[in-house]
C-alpha cells in the first residue's frame, strides 16, 4: 500500500548552514526552498534549465529574476543528476529525508491497519 508523504519538516539550523556557505539572496533562498518543496513532492526536478525555469514562473518568480538568482548554477550546485536517469535532477539530503518519511509512513499505516483490525474482530 503507498502512504501519502507528510509534510517536509524545515530544519532551521540545517537551513541556515546551507544558505551560508552557498551565500544566497533572499531571493534564491525563496527559489531553492520552492525546488526542494518541489522535489520532495514530485521525487525529482528536471534536469532541464528551461522546465526549471518553467516551474518557478509557475511558482511565481519572473524569468529575469531567475536569470539574476542564477538559478541554473542554483539547481546544478543543489541537485546532482541521477545516475540512472540522467534527465532528473535529486537533492540527495531530501531524498534521504523522503525515504526516511515514506517509511515512517508506512510503518504507521501498517501499524493503524493492525489495530484496526484487531478492533473489529474483537467485536
């Protein structure tokens, strides 16, 4: 059975050391924490420059503004490519962080299943 995905929990000490030492405006800031919340949905961003350009005018930032964030240097220095899919790009702390949260998931719902089950029959 596939669980939804929780919510990502935002770690703001984790946050703040990233955005240090990558020396983000605000404004990329906003774009990375949009590509992660992006990621952690969908598993994967596009290793296209243009569909990632797409998604944050989707999201609300105008082309030239990510021209100015620099959001293809954003995406190549967050968001590895994956090896077995070379048109997908990962950020590899969210994808540990997205299997952690399936299988919390999944251990949970298996585990309310259970005690459901164990309800009804005891009735």
């Amino acid at each position: 059975m596939k669980c939804k995905l929780p919510w990502r929990a935002h770690n703001p000490t984790g946050w703040a050391e990233t955005v240090g030492r990558a020396r983000l405006t605000p404004l990329g800031e906003w774009a990375l924490l949009r590509l992660l919340d992006a990621q952690w949905v969908a598993g994967s961003i596009s290793e296209s420059a243009g569909e990632v350009l797409g998604l944050l005018t989707y999201l609300g930032l105008d082309r030239r503004r990510a021209r100015e964030v620099g959001v293809v240097g954003l995406v190549s220095g967050f968001f590895p490519v994956v090896p077995d899919d070379p048109s997908r790009r990962q950020n590899l702390e969210i994808l540990a962080e997205r299997a952690r949260a399936a299988s919390r998931a999944q251990s949970l719902s298996e585990r309310n299943q259970r005690a459901a089950q164990m309800r009804w029959q005891s009735e």
